[in-house]
C-alpha cells in the first residue's frame, strides 16, 4: 500500500547561550547545597531539534521453485522405476547446473493403489539463491523432460537476515538525514554541530511491493519480473533526534587571534 503524505519536517534550533554556563552552575550548585537548585532545573544548553526520514526497499534474495512428477503403472515396479529415473536426473541438473547442496534440495514422495494401476508421485522443492541459475535449470528441465513433469512457477521470498539488514540501514539513513538537516541548520547562522543527544526512531513501517494501479493480473500469470516487484519489500523510518550546538567560544578564540 502506497505511504500516507507526512506531515511537514518540523526544525527547533535554541541558538540563545544559556543565562550561565551548565558545567560551573552544576559545580557551585550541587543538589542538595543550602540555597542551590538541583541540577535538573538547569537551564539546558544549546540545542537543535530535527526530525528524519527515510525509504529503502530490497528485493527478494531467495526463490522457491517447486516440481511434480506423477507417473501411472500396472506394476508396482514400473511406477517406482519411472518416477525415480527422472527424480534422479531433475536432482543432479540442479546441482550441477544450479550449483546447488543438499541443503537447497527437498524430495517428497508418496505411493498408492488406484483400482488395479499403482501411482508414484514426487516432488522436488529447489531453493534458489541465484535468479539467473534458477531460470538456466528451469528452462533446461522444461526441454528435456515431458509434460508429465510440472514445474511450478518461482516463490520469492526474504531470509530474516535481508529483512534485518534493511531495517538497520533504513533506520541509518533517517539518522543521517537528520544529522545533515541539523549540521545545515547550524552552519546558516555560524554555528557548528555537536555531539547527539538524543536520537529516537519514533515510526518504521514495512510493506510489500505492489504492481502499481494495473488491472489484477492472477498470480499464475505474472512473468518473472512482476513477481519479483511484488515480492519487494519497502521499509520507512521517521527518527527524532536533539544535537549539541557548539563553535562559538572557537569563533571567539580565533577573532582575538586575527586581532593580535
């Protein structure tokens, strides 16, 4: 679904100095001294407020491609020889073609009696974590093998670790929008910026890709490409963040040394 307008980015920037300095307040005032005030009725030192956000997506990074093989016999012996002769060559072309282990492979298989015949069926589920690969396979096996073989269409779908990594880089960048705003701010009225001191994700959404305001298409009949856009995954962060405002003692310093 399409992200809801945000309200504007609202920028608060304190560029008053604060009636004394915090530090030698904090040290002739302790908490608790006979006529002193606690440190956290202070007045606050200089400060930038900001707010940043950011949109990142990631397409998907795995692909599930399943396959069914089926084959109707007299015997029990023909059924089983069938399946497994074209089991057995569907297996190696994915690993040999898809350079694919073990654990990207999964077989199921399943034998029943139907009226006097015998039927043997299989399937192969092959986890693909190169696209280009998955299709060289697929294309391969849909030209050597009969139509009693069939090839479902891909599954894509994100490891949690993808998920995670695009989380943490959506989230980067809301920080570091924030950081650029507030370091502009500060550089328009001659100040530099300081060390954060507060930084707050305060709303991350995530949602799948969509196909925009096309007609729906049934999901059987989407090519490659579509199904891949469907299956990204969009994630936006909104942070807030309140940056130290510094510099100015250093402006001071380096006047008096123009001076002199």
């Amino acid at each position: 679904m399409p992200l809801p307008p945000l309200a504007p980015a609202r920028v608060f920037a304190e560029l008053i100095p604060p009636a004394q300095n915090g530090t030698d307040r904090r040290e002739k005032e302790a908490p608790g001294a006979a006529g002193g005030t606690s440190a956290s009725s202070l007045p606050p030192g200089r400060e930038v407020h900001v707010s940043g956000t950011a949109e990142l997506s990631a397409s998907p990074d795995r692909a599930e491609v399943t396959i069914h093989l089926s084959s109707s016999k007299g015997e029990a012996a023909a059924a089983r020889s069938s399946v497994t002769r074209r089991l057995d060559y569907i297996v190696q072309t994915a690993r040999q073609r898809g350079e694919l282990s073990e654990k990207n492979l999964s077989v199921t298989k399943n034998f029943s009696r139907i009226g006097n015949a015998y039927k043997m069926e299989a399937e192969v589920c092959i986890t693909f974590n190169d696209f280009g690969k998955m299709q060289e396979v697929c294309n391969f096996l849909v030209e050597k093998l009969d139509s009693s073989v069939t090839i479902g269409p891909p599954h894509f779908y994100h490891t949690m670790e993808a998920i995670n990594i695009l989380r943490r880089q959506v989230c980067l960048a809301a920080v570091g929008s924030a950081q650029q705003k507030a370091q502009e701010v500060c550089q328009l009225f001659g100040h530099s910026l300081g060390k954060p001191l507060l930084i707050r994700e305060e709303e991350a959404k995530e949602w799948e890709g969509h196909l925009g305001n096309q007609v729906a298409v049934p999901s059987h009949s989407l090519s490659l490409q579509q199904r891949v856009q469907s299956a990204t995954i969009y994630a936006f962060s909104r942070i807030f963040a309140i940056f130290e405002i510094k510099g100015e003692r250093k402006r001071k310093k380096a006047a008096l040394l123009n001076m002199n």
